[in-house]
C-alpha cells in the first residue's frame, strides 16, 4: 500500500455514510449519482501528493526444506519500486449576489451549479479511469487502465491480462448459444489471469450495450452459473457474477459519448469499426486503489474583494491511483457488437 497511508480506506459511499456533515454527504451523493467508478474505489487519505510502493514483477524466492541440523538457504524474489502521483481536479463558481438575493429563483442557484459541477466531474473522472494518457491525453490527470495495460513496462502489468476476444460476435444477429457460451468462458478467463477466478472484491466494467449483450446471453443460457441480481447502497440493482459486480460504464458528460465505446477496432484501438472491450478491477490497497490528499472540499470564499458583486465557490480534490499488484486490472477487447 502507499508508504504511511492507514489501511482503513473507504468508498465515498462508506465516507458519506459516516460522515455527521449534511454538506459532506450532498457532496458525496451529487458525485456517486450517475454510473461512476467513484462507487467502487477505495480513498486513504493521505497528505502526500505522491506515493511509493512496491510491486512483484521477478519469480518467487524459492521454498527451502532443509534436514535437521543443516542450515536454511538464502532466497529472495524481484520487487520493482514504482510511485503514484495524485492529480487535482479544481473548479471555481462564480455566481452573481442579487441571483443568490432573488426569492423567486427555483432552487438554491449555489447549490444547483455545485451540484452540475460535481456531476461534471465524476463523468470526466470515469473516462480518465478508463481512457487517459499523458501523451495525447490530459497530462494533469489520472492514467487509465487502459493505458497501463498497453504499457506493461511503465505500469507494471501483466501482459496476459490483456485478453483477445477474437472477435467473438455478441451483436442482435450473432449471439447465439456457442457465442454467449465464449463471452462467459472470456470473463471467466479474465478473472483467472487477475488471479481471482471468484471475483472477491472486483467489478467488472462495460459499456451500456455490451451490458445488455451480456444479460441476453446470460438468459440465453438459463438461470444460475453464478448469476445474481442484488442492490447497492442505494438501492439500485446490480448484477453478479460469481462474487464479481457487472457495472455499465454510461457516457461522457456530454450525455451522448460512450466511455466504453462500441466502435473500437479489433486490436482494441479507437476507431469507427463495430467491436468493445470489458474491463477488471480488483480493488484493495494490496491490489487497486485510490487515495487523497485531503478530503474533497467545497469552501465558500464569499465576496470577491476584485469583483464584490460576484459570490465564489471554491471545489478542489487531490487525488492518485494506486496499482500495488501487476494483476490488479484486466481487459478483453475485440468484442463484436454490431
């Protein structure tokens, strides 16, 4: 885990649970109210803006058995050092005095643009999780699990979590038993290579149509082979499989973008061709996780003393990923859907 942070890291969900502070907890809700991987990590907090760590990336020492009365064998394995660095996402709202005076305006104005803000930045966080890198990405922000499973050197993954779906046709006119018979054995082999073929503790992520896909297949082969349905902590349904939560991505804060796209080549990259991709992750400090540097805040600054009509608020979280262990996260591409 982050060199010094405490192992009792918490979900936003959890945070916002025992959190006492109404604000802390309308903070927290206008993040986690869309289809958002804020959900499912867990946050330390921590006051560094950078964390080290060390991952397994050699063979195992070897076990020594050794007779009575002779000595034991010096052993040791390969860990390679690596650090996380925490990104900011930080926003200003400025709002006019006399707006926040109106007795006929709909709803708190403050806090109707705080909570659009929020909702803003819990969609770019869920594409930056999955999508961004420093090269033709947003530097300033986290890189995604794809990008690390490109780059196996760099991020310490294993290559064979990155799995060929070999095209495997799950669309209206191609899902047939043999086909949805291959997209369970694939997520079941996903789960293998991360080394948690029961799924504790992961969640496996999809777009909104291979979600659907998904569910046709699971009916198309009838009821059981570890498929359940239950609700999260707002009730909402959710779908297992095996001790794996199956979660839709949803789209950019365009309202329009997927995140996951179905438009991906069949190597996987960005295009206009008809393929996905479902992604893994195993969170836990001794496995994927997040942290912050200071909890997420939303202060209210109050007059501008250069713009004394206008009312500011202040909304800043520093906050890093961490991949402690190289099969923490998984994805299998050249999925047909269409």
């Amino acid at each position: 885990m982050p060199t010094g942070i405490s192992s009792a890291s918490l979900t936003l969900q959890q945070y916002a649970f025992q959190s006492n502070e109404p604000l802390i907890q309308k903070i927290v809700y206008s993040l986690l109210d869309v289809s958002s991987v804020l959900n499912d990590i867990p946050f330390a907090t921590k006051g560094t803006l950078k964390a080290n760590g060390a991952r397994i990336v050699g063979g195992l020492p070897a076990a020594n058995w050794r007779k009575l009365n002779a000595d034991s064998v010096v052993a040791s394995g390969t860990a390679a050092p690596f650090q996380e660095q925490a990104y900011i996402l930080s926003n200003l709202i400025d709002i006019d005095r006399l707006i926040l005076m109106d007795q006929n305006a709909v709803g708190n104005p403050a806090s109707v643009q705080s909570d659009m803000m929020l909702r803003s930045w819990s969609y770019d966080m869920t594409d930056k999780f999955f999508n961004n890198n420093h090269v033709t990405g947003n530097a300033d922000a986290w890189v995604g699990i794809r990008q690390r499973l490109d780059d196996t050197t760099t991020w310490g993954t294993n290559s064979a979590c990155k799995i060929n779906g070999s095209g495997v046709d799950v669309s209206n006119a191609g899902l047939s038993t043999a086909n949805a018979n291959t997209l369970i054995r694939l997520t079941d082999q996903m789960l293998d290579e991360m080394g948690n073929p029961d799924g504790d503790q992961v969640v496996i992520y999809m777009n909104r149509d291979l979600r659907r896909r998904f569910a046709a297949a699971v009916r198309q082969l009838g009821a059981g082979g570890g498929f359940d349905m239950t609700q999260d902590a707002f009730g909402r349904r959710v779908m297992t499989y095996r001790n794996a939560v199956v979660r839709s991505v949803g789209v950019k804060a365009d309202q329009t973008t997927e995140i996951i796209t179905s438009t991906e080549t069949a190597a996987g990259a960005n295009g206009a061709s008809t393929f996905t991709s479902m992604y893994a992750v195993n969170y836990g400090e001794d496995k994927f996780s997040g942290w912050q540097m200071t909890p997420l805040q939303a202060i209210n600054i109050g007059l501008r003393p250069d713009a004394p009509s206008m009312y500011r608020i202040f909304l800043e979280w520093p906050t890093g990923l961490y991949q402690a262990y190289t099969r923490s996260v998984a994805r299998v591409f050249n999925i047909k859907v269409s």
